[in-house]
C-alpha cells in the first residue's frame, strides 16, 4: 500500500472545486430559517438536515460577512444563524511534518499560513480555530485537541523542552492555550 504524501493531498484539495461565492454579487438579499448548532449539525425550521450531500452542497455556498453567515448563489443571498462557528474540525492526520484536518463537511485543509489557527474564546475557554475559507472557521473538537495537546507535550519530552502546548504544521507553529 502506497502512503499519500503531503504533496497528494494538496493536490486533492486544490482539485476540489468550490463555487465562487466570492464573484457572486445577488440583487435579492433575504434570510432563510436555517441554523448551524455550535455542533456544526445544520437545522431548517427546526428540524435536523440528515441529508449530508445536501448539508455539503449548503456548506459550499456559505459566505461570511460583517460577522454574520449567508447562503449565496447568483441570484439570492440568504442569512442564516450559526452559533459558533460553521464547521466543526472532527479530524487531523499529521502528514510528513504538515497537520491534515477535515471539517464535518468533508472538506479538508492542511494548517499553515494560508488556514492559520487562531484561539477564540468559546464557553469561557480560549479554543483553537482553522480558517477554511474565506472568513469562514472551524472550531477543533475535543478529540482533536486532546490528539494536539498530547502530541505537543510528546515532542516538549523528547527534544527537552519546558512544558508547551504549541505544534507545527510544516514551517507553521501555532499554539493551543493562552
């Protein structure tokens, strides 16, 4: 079995089309009963969307702008209501010395300069947050901050570092805690 480099999944990534929700300017701008819980589940008028083509298909055309989310196609620009953030980060996978991480949505970015970690306050607590797109983020789960915080005290025991709770991802460190 022939393991994927960090030079494969770029190249997949880049692959990937996305709508180019940034050219589109619509004339009609109006809101739309659709909520992202801070679980990243996508809710309309209530109710769960199962469908998860569908929740893609939507997470494809999110925009945000002046702190507020917006479904956009050619022809209309909807508000919708998002809790947190839109995207929720359920996965990562250190690739050659790069961190590979996937959003709810299936749509992976690799850490750097261009999907920077941030930390936001959430719940009271300083969390870590990847830019996917845009001005549009994902809030890394539990299991991948417990996977980083572990990773991270790894390395300060092997290489005699004091206690830190900051990684790399490729030529990119970011840190996990205040």
């Amino acid at each position: 079995m022939t393991k994927t480099s960090l030079d494969d999944i770029a190249q997949q990534i880049e692959a990937q089309s996305q709508p180019p929700v940034h050219l589109w300017q619509p004339e009609h701008v109006g809101e739309i009963d659709i909520v992202i819980d801070a679980n990243g589940f996508w809710f309309h008028e209530g109710e769960r969307i199962m469908r998860d083509p569908l929740v893609r298909l939507f997470a494809s055309i999110l925009w945000a702008e002046d702190k507020e989310h917006y479904l956009v196609t050619p022809v209309e620009k909807l508000k919708i209501q998002v809790e947190d953030a839109p995207y929720v980060i359920n996965q990562a996978e250190k690739v050659d010395s790069a961190w590979v991480v996937t959003t709810n949505t299936h749509e992976q970015v690799i850490v750097g300069e261009k999907h920077p970690i941030e930390l936001r306050k959430y719940q009271g607590q300083a969390l870590p947050y990847v830019r996917i797109r845009y001005d549009l983020w994902a809030r890394i789960n539990r299991s991948v901050y417990f996977q980083w915080v572990s990773e991270a005290l790894e390395y300060g025991e092997e290489h005699n570092k004091p206690k830190s709770v900051s990684l790399n991802s490729g030529n990119y460190r970011f840190t996990l805690s205040e």
